[in-house]
C-alpha cells in the first residue's frame, strides 16, 4: 500500500477545503470499500480526509414531509430507523440484504452511494479495464461475465453497480445532497450516475471534490407498501445477481402507482420506468406484472453467459409485484 497523509475533519467546510485542488485526496467514511481498493493498488489516494465526525450522522424529518438522511449515518442506524421502517420499508430490507452487521455498523450512507464496482477484472490491477484504466479494454467482454450488465452497459464496460440501498434510493426519487468549496448543490438520484458510454471511468457528476452531505427522500405514500427482494449465489451475504425494489398503490383492483428498480443489472441502479408506465392503470395481475418487466427488459442486451438475468428479473418484477398486490387487497 503507498504511503498516505490522514486528515480529520470537524466541520463540512473544513473537510471540502482540505480536499480543494488535490486529486490525489479522498474523502473516508467507514472505508468499507476504498480501503479494500487501497490494499490492491486500484485506489492510490496521496490523502485521506476522515469525514466520520461531522455534523452528519441524523435521519430527520423535511420540510416537505419526506425524509433527510445525513451522509455519515451508518448503514446500521439506517435500516433500524422507526420511520425508515414504517415508511420507506424496502430501503431498511435493502440495506440489511447488503454486507453483512460488521460492515454495516461501518459503511456510511454516503460512502455506499459511491463504493465502486466488484468487477474482478477492475479490482486485479494485473488485469486491463477501461474504468480503471481508461483506453486499455474491457476484457468481461470475452472473459468472466455471468453477473455482469445486461442493461445500459457498452462495449466499453459491462461492469454492474454493487449498491443494494442504492436501488431502493432510486425507486423513491432519492435527491443527493453535496458541498463544494463553491458551495452546496444537489441532484436526483436519477441523474447522479453517468451513462457508461465511452467513460465508464467517469461515474457520477459529483465535481471534482465534493463531499456528499446528506439524501432525501421525497414524500412517497406508496412506499410504505414496498419490499426489496435480492436474489444471490450464496445464503451468507452475497453481491445480489438481481434485485427488485418496488411499491405498489392498488386501487379497485387497478395499479395506481408503482415504484421499481433493478440492482445488479447495469451501472447503476436501475429505474424502471417502462414497466412503470406499462403497469399504472391496468388490472393489478401476474399477467400484466410479467407484461411491464418484459417492456423493460426489451432493452436488454446480455452476453453469452449472463442472458439467466433477464428471466431472473422477470420473474423477480412477478414474484415482488404479486406478493404487494396481496398485501394492499387485505
């Protein structure tokens, strides 16, 4: 590991000043992931500005009656929230499917938004990878890709985002909250991750050193008829293969609002706003459910070994969706 400087900070403007001008410098929160990325040599951060002790480590109401939560809240603290629970039920289902307690006691909302990609050809730095090395090839195209993209990937990278609270944050409109030296900004989830293309080493739209300092959920009454529902290789925890998180609104036996989207399948998480189109108004059935995945997944493009996702995702949007629409008929 090389050498690094270490830095605590004690206020948000202390913390983006600290890293003003250096690229070579890193925000830590728990370090769940850019510490097991230093060890092999993919991060090389000359800095390490520590960010656990600032003023942001609450779940709090907004003003518009949806809910701010701080970057540093842990995602332990995260999942056990009374009112993440009652309202926002799949983002608490997601976070406990991710890690397991020991990481979570560690990693840090905002740190979760960001952790990278566990693609084995990124983490081998023996290995080219155009996310880690820009122009040098992505080699999952021919190689190793059976839980790799099948939605919005390039011939560039077909890496997948390893986030599972990141896919219940995007089905409920999650606004990312961030400070700069030139001051605070946000952006919607929705936009926050960039399109792989042909820079798939560029990943968000955060500018150069800005700190994460909080998301919020907008207020969202269907939400609290929600699940999130990952699928993995293994019983002990796991990186999910495929994943779901959606709400459900069922009125007279017709879908009157639906929230989905899928994690493991692209970049990023994935909002699914063909199946959400395709299902708001219909008769709230297995028939239709089945219908909405396969308007989303017509997009899809898998590689020789990965095609199981899309039937796994299919079936996935069926099983969630049904066992909702039980629930809102009692």
């Amino acid at each position: 590991m090389r050498e690094f400087g270490y830095r605590r900070a004690h206020d948000v403007s202390g913390a983006v000043a600290l890293l003003d001008g250096d690229p070579e410098a890193r925000f830590l929160g728990g370090g769940t992931n850019l510490v097991d990325l230093m060890k092999t040599g993919v991060e090389r951060p000359a800095l390490l500005v520590d960010v656990r002790e600032l003023p942001l480590d609450r779940v709090e109401p907004a003003a518009d009656g949806g809910l701010r939560i701080g970057a540093t809240v842990t995602n332990s603290d995260l999942a056990a929230h009374p009112e993440v629970r009652r309202r926002y039920p799949a983002l608490a289902q997601a976070v406990l499917a991710g890690a397991s307690g020991q990481l979570r006691n560690m990693a840090t909302v905002g740190g979760n938004l960001l952790q990278r990609t566990r693609c084995g050809y990124f983490t081998d730095v023996s290995s080219p990878c155009n996310k880690r090395d820009p122009g040098s090839g992505c080699p999952a195209l021919t190689g190793e890709h059976h839980n790799h993209a099948v939605l919005g990937a390039s011939d560039h990278c077909v890496a997948t985002h390893p986030s599972d609270m990141g896919v219940a944050l995007a089905a409920f409109d999650a606004v990312v909250s961030y400070e700069t030296a030139d001051g605070p900004g946000e952006v919607a989830l929705a936009d926050f991750y960039l399109p792989v293309g042909e820079t798939p080493h560029r990943e968000t739209v955060l500018p150069p050193g800005a700190l994460i300092t909080g998301v919020t959920l907008p207020p969202a009454p269907t939400a609290a008829n929600s699940r999130y529902r990952k699928v993995r290789e293994r019983a002990s925890y796991a990186f999910a293969i495929g994943s779901v998180a959606a709400a459900l609104d069922v009125r007279d036996g017709l879908v009157h609002d639906v929230r989905l989207a899928f994690g493991a399948v692209a970049s990023r998480p994935w909002r699914a706003r063909a199946a959400e189109r395709a299902l708001t108004g219909t008769p709230a059935s297995a028939e239709n459910f089945a219908a909405a995945a396969d308007a989303e997944l017509a997009a899809a493009r898998p590689l020789p070994d990965n095609g199981y996702k899309v039937t796994l995702m299919r079936n996935l949007v069926v099983a969630v969706l049904s066992e909702l629409a039980e629930e809102a008929a009692r």
